[in-house]
C-alpha cells in the first residue's frame, strides 16, 4: 500500500435545476415536441371545458339501477277487490316478460331496429342528423336510440339543442354499461309518454283499446308503436288518416326487418284504428266519499308527490287495503239519497250543479274535464246548450245530445244540470237536493268503518258532511249523559222529576230556566222512561245532579267533542261529527272500551311489504285449510276502558227500549235485537238517528250545509231513522238475530217500567213491548230493594186516557198519509219532550 495516497476522500454531490429547464428548452425547439405540447394541453383544456359546459352536472345513470317509477296508489275493498285509485296519470308498470315480443319489435322498428346490436350511440344516424340540420332550418331532427330517449326522458330536459344531444349520448353510454338490454327496453315501454295521459304501453293499451298489452292485435300494437313521434297528434280523430299511415308504416318495416309476414302485415293494414272513446277512471263511482277519506289520510302519513318520500300518494305505487264494505256502501248511499230526496219532496228546480262557458263551442271537453258526476239510479249529468221553444237542447261528456222537453224560465246555456231519460232522445229535469246529509256504518267491535257517505254524490260535492260538517247532536248525547248519572250512583229505575227546572248560571250568564217544548212536565218517571221519551228537563236534571263536569269529562272520554261544563251541552249543544257519535256509541256496544274508527286495513309498498299500520303482524295459520289440533288463535281486545262495562251494557239496554217503545219505534218491525236513539235540534236544523246491532252501528244526519230551519215537521225519528231502516233491511237480511252480550257483573231484574219497583210472580211478555213488566240491567247491589207484587199490577189503572192512547197510536204512525204537519209537530213535541 502506497504510504503517501490521501487517507480521507470526501464526495459532493450538487443539483442543477437549470439542467432540466434547459433541456425542455432544447426539446421546444424541436417541432415534433411542440406539436405533441400542444396536442395534450389541448385535450387537458378540452376535458376542462367539456366537464364544465356537459359534465359537471350530468346525472348519474347508476341511479336508473335503483329506479322507480312513479305509480298511483291503488285501493282495495274489505275483499281485496280494487275500487279506486288515485293518479294523475296513468301508469302500469310491468317486467320484459311482460311485454309480447312482437309489441317489442313494432317499437324497435318504429324507433331503434339495431338497439339489441349497438352500444347505446348509433354513430351514423348522428352524422346524418347533424349533416340534415345544418342544411336546413326549422327543429332538430334526431337519431336518437332508445337508450339516448330513456336518458332524455328520465335524466334529461326536453329542450332541442346539439348539447342535449351530446348529454344524451354520453349518458346513453354510461347507462349501457349500468344497466342490460332488457332493463333498458323496460325503462322505456314503462315511461313512454303515449297520450291521454298514458304513459307507458299498458296504460296506453287500456286508454285506447280497453285491453291489457297481451290481448292487443298487430294492427293495435303498430299503433301503439306510432304514438311515441306525436302522441297527441294521432290519438285524436281528426287526424286518424295520419295515424293510419304512420302505422302502416311501422308495419312495412317490421316485414322488412323480417319480424313479420307480409300477408300478416296486409291484413293488419287493412284494419281500422278501433280506438275507444276517451273513458275515466274504470273502477265503479261507489264510495267516493269513502275513498277521499283514504286519500286523506294517506297524504297526512306519506306526503301526496315523490318529493315528500318514497310512499307517496300519487307516486308512490301503494296497495291499501281498506275496510269498506262495497254492498253495504252500496246501500248506505241508496239509503241516504233516498231520504235526501224525500225530504226534498216536490221542490222545484232552483239552481244549476255548476255553470261552463258556451262561447267557443268546446261544451263537451269542458263537461268531460269537470269531473262531475251523478250515481244515482239512471240520472246523468248534462250541460244546457241552448234554450228551444218551452225545453232546451242538452249535451253529454260523451258528445251525444239529447231534448229537454220542459225547461223552467232560470235555465240558461252553460248550465250543469242532472237529467234522466224519458226515452228516445227526451230526458226531464231532475234535482239534486240543497239539504246535506252523512251517514256511516261501522263494525263496534274493531272500529273498522264499513260504509261512508257525505253527500248525495262526491263528484257534486267533495264536501264530507260525515267526518268534516260539524253539526249539533241533539237528543243523540243523552245517553252518555245518563251513563254518567249511572256512574254518580243512580240506576236505570231511579226516579227523576220531569218538570220545570231552573239553575243559576253565575253573575254573566244569570238564571236558566229549562222547560219540554209543552211547557209542562210527566212529573217523577224513571231514568228508563226520560231516555226512551227523549225528555229534556229529566236529561237536564240528570246532569246538574251528576255535575256537569263530569258529563262533559265522558263526552271527552267517549270522543265525541271537549266542551265547557255547561248544561246546553246536555242537551246536544256542543259541535261534533256523525263518525263521532257513530263511534262513540259503537263504544256502547264494546262495553265501554275505547275504539279508533279506521278506514284504512293496512298499506302496502310497490313491493308488497306492509308499512302501515307500523306494528302490523300477519295472523298465521289463519286461513288454514284444516286445523292443526293448536290452540285457536286468541285477540286481545285493544283501546283502554273509558267507561264501565256495566254502565255501558245498561246504558244500551236502555237503548233497546227506544226503539219498543220510545222516539225510534218506526224501527220496531225490523224484528231483531237494536239499540238507538233520535235526535232533533233547536230549530229544527238537524234531524239524527244513531243506533244498531251487536255486530253493526250506524249514524245519519241530515240538515243544510248553512244551517237553518228544516220545518216544524222535521224530527229524527220520521226523516233520520227511515234512512237507517232502508239500510237496515238490506244489511241484516239472512243474519242471525244475536242480543247484546251482558259482561260480568251485570245483573237482570224484573222490575215494574212504571215505577220501578223490582217485580216478583211476573213475568215480562216479549210479544208486548209495552207491558207492565220488564227487565232491566243493575250492577250488582244496585237493584231494587223495594217490591210490588202481582196483585198489585193488576189493581192498578194503568191504561191510558183516550186522548193519550189516541195521540199514541198517532206516533206509532207518524209520518202516515192523511197526517197534518200541525198534528205531526204536536206529536213529536209530546213525544220528545219539546226542542231546546
């Protein structure tokens, strides 16, 4: 080893930036780099503007993945049977399979013949376009591919530009590559807009031609094909010669793509369109009021567009169950047009149902787009053309025409009248009663409601006078406030006063003197015979000695209305509903236990899944063919108790004599074991009957929607109950005659109806309504301790007078012919016990 070379080498390494500058600099001078510079900073600044101008805000096709489209909500009956729906355009969505293939291949001959071969972008149908629009002026022509429409249609605006074009086919790629073929053809045959509001092919099939895409014709199919390039244009009459030749045309390419034979196609060609007339909704118009009841409550849960959530009503695709009885609806509307009718009498005509304008001659689409109907035996709705000697010419939705033979001096062109038909081309006047009226029939046992009408016809007036007209009950709230004086200690065969009553009101309100209508009084009757009679001092006496407080804390319980503590409300002041009074005394009948009228069953997704109510459970094994040898399946019963069973079971035991001997026994020849009360208020204004079975209870009402004076005559035991009788013959007919079940702890005594005393070595006579003896309901240590025996029964003068048993006889018959309004009123004031 060399001594003298150096120990310690040390190393620096130093960077040069200008190295690297300097040769960027030799390499610009190059041409070929400054072209290839120049070329990626092109397409850099390229991508730039074209994500800004186009991309930034495209939609995202994954979401056509996960797409739904939107649907109506479809209503079903207690029998699973759909009756309405609720759509404001029609939609009916289906799977590929459920496409015919040849209606597959008309729309692909029609609109895109290679789409099963291309990527999403016909290239060479775009130059074209592109080549045709820049040589000529006027709108855009197109190539569109089906993808490129179902990217504009669900992703897109309509507008007409080349951007659209190039959004179109950018997206038309990336839903290419989200999604196959056949879910892209579905996209499209689903959302297709196709006229008369039809969007989709099913729904197009039932608008034009009333039959499902399975059951279509060739020659139908082409046509459905041609709609997508003008479908308001060829779905009209006027322009049938254009829709012919534009499905003809359809039909001659199919030949040529080889999808069909040409004598097919001739034969095809040789068919008329066969278009249906413009037609609404196709379910029955039954239960109208009913199902904007739905509506209603459907929109306060999910919302009424898409935009408020998923399940919503009118985009949503909702199966709901409901529990609406269809004969029993069916009934109850008969029922009350009927007695709507018959109070309406021989009134003439006043007024039109609505008035259209007449100037430019489009009466019938007008008409047709009002929506205004009539359901009522073979009425229908027309509009006033124009006035012709003593009648006037009418027309129809339809286009028809018809002769008004007799036409009053008010009747005028544009007036909406009801007519019905006389034959030929004459139809009479008819008149739809000015007076209101609802009605509702409800299962006492779960709530569910089973009918509901609120008017004579829901396309006249959506106005529900059964769940939104608040009226004053009347003699209705009696029972509830006897079942309090039950509850304070007083029994069914307490003595009550029925004579003059005063009570001071405080320094504001002073004295309240109560009276009967007569002026006078029965003197002590039993709480029995003050229900059954309807008698106003006894009711008022009654609450003042149970504090009013506490009636009007039952009237809450019960849910019929929160009122102040004052005795008007007694006697039927206060404001409630006929779904109310008709639940409150369906809680009656379930001994007291509390109930929530429904309408609604259950609520179904798009996909059958179940989410409303939330705590909705299927009952297993329910609908088994056999029995398994398992316990029966048991329900517990809902809602909390808010009144004693036993007061309620004597409160309806009192009931049941209403109608043997009381207000309501117009009702007696029905046969069968039911409860019910009358009511008619100040004026009168409104005339009720609310009562029925152990299986079934009913409320109606009747009265002006501005309330006023009905006539002296007016009485709910003459014009309220008939309405419920007419029902009540249809609905019980073929049912068993079941009594109201007593719970435990109630005890039956026979007692003297007269004076209550508990009765021993007699016996009550069921042939004999009005007998002696009767039986009657007590808790237990409540009944009678005080006797009379049978001779004595039979020692007492009990008949009437002549005059009594006259004016009996009389109310047993009320409303008969030959009976002077004068006497009628009398009757009733007698009989209820005067109108407060």
């Amino acid at each position: 080893m060399d001594e003298s070379a150096p120990t310690n080498v040390r190393y620096k390494l130093s960077r040069s930036a200008g190295g690297l500058w300097e040769q960027l600099q030799a390499n610009w001078q190059k041409k070929w780099f400054r072209l290839g510079a120049y070329a990626v900073g092109g397409l850099v600044l390229g991508y730039i503007l074209l994500w800004a101008v186009l991309l930034r805000n495209l939609p995202d096709a994954e979401a056509l993945v996960e797409y739904e489209s939107p649907l109506p909500t479809v209503v079903r009956d207690i029998n699973g049977e759909p009756f309405h729906s609720y759509a404001r355009e029609r939609r009916v969505q289906l799977d590929y399979a459920d496409f015919p293939p040849m209606l597959v291949r008309a729309y692909l001959s029609a609109e895109d013949k290679n789409f099963f071969s291309h990527g999403g972008i016909d290239y060479i149908g775009i130059v074209v376009a592109v080549f045709d629009n820049l040589t000529s002026s006027g709108r855009s022509r197109g190539a569109s591919t089906i993808t490129q429409q179902v990217a504009k249609n669900l992703l897109l605006t309509n507008e007409y530009s080349y951007t659209r074009k190039i959004k179109e086919a950018i997206l038309a790629y990336r839903i290419e590559g989200a999604l196959n073929k056949q879910q892209i053809i579905s996209l499209y045959m689903n959302e297709i807009a196709l006229g008369r509001q039809a969007f989709g092919v099913e729904a197009a099939a039932q608008a034009y031609f009333g039959k499902s895409v399975d059951a279509l014709e060739l020659h139908e199919m082409a046509f459905l094909a041609a709609l997508p390039k003008a479908p308001e244009r060829y779905s009209r009459a006027e322009h049938a010669r254009a829709a012919i030749g534009r499905r003809n045309w359809i039909l001659e390419e199919m030949v040529s793509n080889g999808w069909v034979l040409r004598a097919r196609a001739d034969q095809a060609k040789a068919m008329p369109l066969g278009l249906i007339p413009r037609q609404g909704q196709q379910y029955k118009n039954e239960g109208g009021y009913f199902a904007e009841e739905v509506r209603r409550q459907l929109i306060e849960q999910f919302g009424e567009t898409a935009e408020q959530g998923p399940f919503s009503v009118y985009a949503g695709g909702l199966w709901v169950r409901s529990s609406m009885n269809p004969e029993y609806q069916e009934w109850t509307s008969k029922a009350l047009r009927d007695g709507l009718l018959r109070y309406h009498g021989g009134r003439a005509w006043s007024k039109p149902i609505a008035t259209i304008p007449m100037d430019d001659g489009k009466w019938q689409s007008r008409l047709a787009s009002s929506n205004i109907g009539i359901g009522y035996s073979n009425w229908r709705i027309a509009v006033a053309i124009r006035k012709r000697g003593g009648g006037a010419e009418i027309g129809f939705a339809d286009g028809d025409t018809g002769v008004l033979n007799v036409a009053p001096a008010a009747l005028k062109a544009g007036d909406v009248i009801a007519v019905a038909p006389m034959g030929g081309r004459a139809y009479q006047l008819r008149t739809v009663p000015e007076v209101g009226g609802g009605m509702v029939v409800q299962n006492p046992v779960n709530g569910r409601v089973l009918a509901m009408q609120g008017g004579f016809d829901s396309r006249i007036s959506s106005f529900n006078r059964a769940t939104q007209a608040q009226r004053q009950p009347g003699s209705t709230i009696k029972p509830f406030v006897y079942a309090t004086a039950i509850d304070s200690g007083m029994t069914p065969a307490s003595i009550i006063v029925d004579g003059p009553y005063c009570v001071w009101q405080g320094a504001s309100l002073g004295q309240k003197c109560f009276r009967n209508f007569s002026g006078g009084g029965a003197g002590p009757q039993t709480m029995r015979w003050g229900l059954e009679q309807s008698r106003n001092l006894m009711t008022v006496r009654a609450a003042s000695d149970s504090g009013m407080e506490n009636v009007v804390k039952t009237f809450k319980a019960m849910s019929i209305g929160d009122y102040p503590p004052y005795l008007s409300y007694a006697l039927g002041a206060g404001d409630t509903t006929v779904l109310k009074m008709t639940n409150a005394y369906s809680m009656l009948v379930n001994h007291g236990r509390e109930l929530k009228p429904t309408v609604i069953d259950f609520a179904q997704s798009r996909t059958g899944k179940v989410i409303w109510p939330k705590d909705w459970k299927p009952c297993k094994g329910c609908n088994m063919k056999d029995w398994d040898g398992k316990p029966m399946p048991r329900f517990k019963p809902g809602g909390k108790q808010v009144m004693d069973p036993v007061t309620a079971y004597q409160v309806v035991h009192m009931l049941e004599g209403v109608i043997q001997r009381g207000t309501a026994t117009i009702l007696r020849d029905l046969d069968r074991p039911l409860f019910g009360k009358t009511g008619t208020t100040n004026g009168p204004t409104n005339v009720w009957f609310v009562g029925g079975s152990p299986n079934l209870v009913a409320g109606v009402y009747l009265g002006f929607d501005q309330p006023r004076n009905m006539g002296g005559y007016a009485q709910g035991g003459s014009i309220a109950a008939p309405i419920f009788k007419q029902f009540a013959r249809q609905a019980y007919a073929g049912l068993p005659k079941l009594p109201f079940t007593a719970p435990n702890g109630v005890r039956l005594v026979r007692i003297d109806r007269k004076s209550g005393k508990r009765v021993y070595g007699a016996w009550p006579d069921d042939n004999d309504p009005k007998g002696s003896v009767i039986w009657e309901a007590f808790a237990a240590e409540t009944e009678p301790k005080r006797t009379i025996r049978q001779d004595e029964l039979e020692k007492r003068d009990d008949k009437p007078k002549k005059k009594e048993a006259a004016a009996s006889t009389a109310s047993d018959g009320a409303g008969a012919s030959g009976q002077s309004s004068a006497q009628r009123d009398q009757e009733f004031m007698t009989k209820e016990g005067g109108i407060y």
